[in-house]
C-alpha cells in the first residue's frame, strides 16, 4: 500500500482557484512579511523576515511547525539612517562557507535608504555579524537602496533592488559580494500610475533569468484597501542574460511596464507579495511569499507564509 507524505497529501489537496493553486500548509509561527528562505547542510529549514529586527525562525519542513529562534540583529543595524531599528525586507544567500543576509534601512516613502549586510557562519542566534551598508541612495538618486536580492551565477555577483522612483536597478557586486563594483542600470519600471515595482528576486532557470517582483499596493489594508486589482501581486520577466534585456511573456520590455501575473489574488488569499524563489532539493523550484487570508483579517501583523512549487515546463513560471 501506498502511503502519502504529508506534505504531498498537502501539495494534492491544494485546490485550484482561477488557475492558481492555494498555498502549501504551514504551522507555527506562521504570521510573517518579506519572507526570505534556505536550508542549511543537515537539511533545516531557516526563514527570515520583516519585523523584530529581522526575525528568523526553523522547521525540519517547509510546512512547519516553524520556530521562532530570535532576532538577527537585536540591537538593530550599525548603518546610521532612520530606521536602523527596524531593518527590514531580509535575503538569504549561501556565499562560501558563509551565509548571507542584506536588509534594508530607510523610512516608509523615503529616498534616503542603505542595503546592509550581516554574515553567519551557522545562522544561528548570536552569531550574526554586522558589515553595515553596501549600496546607499540618497535625495535625487533614480533608484531606492532598498529590497536588495543577490544572484550567484557562476564567479558573478549581481545585486538586484529598488522600489518606487524608478522602480528596480542592479549592480554588480565584487568577488566576496561585499560592496558595488558598477553603477546602478534599471532592469525593470512601470511608467503607468503611482503603483510601485519592487521586491525583486532574479532566479535562474535553465537558460533564462526570470525577474520576478512585487507590484501594487502591499500594505495597511486594514486601513485604506485599495481598488480592486490594485492590491499586491507577483509579476514576471524573463531574459537570456542576468543584467538586462528583460520582457514579459507578450514581449513587452519590464522597462516600459512589462511583466506576466504568476500570483494574485484569488479565492481567500488576498495581495501575495514580497516573494522569492528557492530551489528545494525534494520539491524543485519554490515560490514563497507573504498574504493575507481574507477569513482571518487584513492587518500586516496578520500576514502568512505561503508556498507553492513551480511549473517552468512552459517556459514561464506557474503555481
């Protein structure tokens, strides 16, 4: 007789709405924004995220039970900006022997932000140390040095970041992915309204880097919801290359408002956004992601940790 995981007997039961199926299971400590994920060398899953000075949390699965193991900067960020006590929008990069975490420092709506790095040879509580910033932007700059994502490919190190004035730029980074070799080059705005771009997370997938990102409004919709349709969701871009180049499925450059829907709001899941791409060594490629649950409230302090493993077969991602 055949008995089925639990986690594919939860991956079955996912139930398709509008063509998107509903997020994997998770138990725990589960209310989280900006999630960021890996795995260590035995296997444990680590999860970071906004809040708390960079919470961490762990699982011997994807679904859970999570644990809150803590804060990864306790007594907030070295980086002398507003806003150093509540770094924010976590990305987690295995780098060497060393694991990787840029966070952001800046104030809602302000210019004047920094990426900073903390290194760990374990990720655990404690250990995390504190390299301060490495891409900054200031009053006047085209882009906000916020929301970092570091792709490795190959020997190169590219940094993808931004979020509103013009949306989503990249530098290349030096061999020890510690400080800016390059000025920054924009790979992705939307020149229609006022809604953001941001969150990037560029993934390489055979012989394509998808640019996946965040657009519309991500927060507070217990106060002000926004019109219907302009709440968060998760676009797409593809290109044959790492630093540019980038079109939507249609074809339309992600510089002049491209980008293709892989998730948006459907049946109880509400604005899913802030997402990243992990590459799981049972499930294969991961979409993960925060989003509100309609039937339990739509405060950010309310927000999930949702997944669901990723379709490339088309040539372009779907859950």
């Amino acid at each position: 007789m055949y008995i089925l995981s639990s986690l594919a007997v939860a991956l079955l039961r996912a139930m398709v709405v509008h063509g998107y199926a509903n997020p994997g299971a998770c138990s725990g400590a589960c209310n989280i924004h900006d999630p960021s994920l890996i795995q260590n060398a035995d296997g444990t899953y680590y999860r970071f995220s906004t809040g708390n000075n960079i919470s961490f949390a762990s699982s011997s699965s994807i679904e859970g039970p999570w644990i809150a193991l803590g804060s990864v900067l306790p007594g907030g960020s070295s980086i002398d900006n507003a806003g150093r006590y509540d770094p924010w929008a976590p990305d987690v990069q295995k780098v060497g022997s060393l694991y990787y975490l840029y966070y952001a420092v800046s104030t809602f709506g302000s210019q004047v932000s920094a990426i900073g790095l903390a290194t760990s040879a374990t990720m655990e509580e404690g250990t995390w140390a504190d390299k301060g910033a490495i891409v900054t932007s200031t009053t006047g700059n085209q882009y906000n040095a916020i929301d970092a994502n570091l792709l490795i490919d190959g020997s190169s190190h590219y940094l993808t970041f931004g979020s509103f004035w013009q949306d989503i730029f990249q530098v290349k980074l030096n061999t020890d992915a510690t400080s800016s070799t390059s000025t920054p080059v924009n790979v992705a705005f939307d020149p229609d309204g006022t809604h953001p771009v941001e969150g990037a997370y560029l993934y390489k997938y055979g012989s394509y880097y998808y640019l996946f990102y965040s657009w519309g409004t991500c927060c507070g919709y217990d106060q002000s919801k926004p019109a219907e349709g302009q709440e968060y969701r998760i676009k797409v871009c593809r290109s044959s290359t790492p630093t540019g180049g980038f079109v939507d499925a249609n074809g339309v450059a992600c510089t002049n408002g491209g980008g293709t829907v892989v998730l948006e709001s459907h049946g109880n899941v509400y604005g899913p956004g802030g997402q990243g791409v992990y590459t799981d060594p049972k499930l294969g490629p991961v979409l993960y992601y925060h989003y509100v649950d309609t039937t339990i409230g739509y405060a950010d302090s309310q927000k999930l940790f949702g997944w669901n493993t990723i379709d490339f077969s088309s040539g372009w991602p779907s859950v």
